[in-house]
C-alpha cells in the first residue's frame, strides 16, 4: 500500500473512531489524543480499526507508535513492508 493509502485508511479508522471529527483539519504530526482528547479506549479501537482494514496487528505496546496519523502511517507501512 502506498503512504497515501495508508494515510487514508489511518484517516477513515479514525473518522470511525471519532466520527464527530472533521479528519480534514486533523494535525498529522500531532498527538491525536491532546488534539482530539482521544483517551486510552479510542486509542485501543484504532488499533483494532487499523487490524481490521490492513491485516496489520497492532500489540499494545507499539499503541504509542500510532497515536499520530503520520506515525501510523510509518508504523502500518513498516510491517507490510
């Protein structure tokens, strides 16, 4: 998948997660759960979001690694790789 797939996909998981969140103006480099005040349980189902539309699992110990669209996008990336 390309980044801007990935980008997508972190983008409508995210839309699913959250769906009171315009995920046009979302901050790609900011922490989503300062940004959006996502706490540890959105967090948990972005991660089983992001299982569910790449194959991609996400062990809760790499949660950091996706709490950015653009650190998701590296962290899906890198294990399809």
């Amino acid at each position: 998948m390309s980044d801007e797939t990935l980008e997508s996909t972190v983008l409508r998981v995210l839309g699913e997660v959250a769906p009171e969140v315009d995920t046009a103006n979302v901050d790609p480099v900011e922490d989503l759960r300062d940004q959006l005040d996502l706490d540890s349980m959105d967090i948990l189902n972005m991660a089983i979001g992001l299982f569910e539309a790449t194959g991609v699992e996400v062990p809760e110990s790499d949660y950091p690694r996706i709490v950015t669209i653009s650190g998701a996008v590296d962290y899906l990336a890198e294990r399809m790789a």
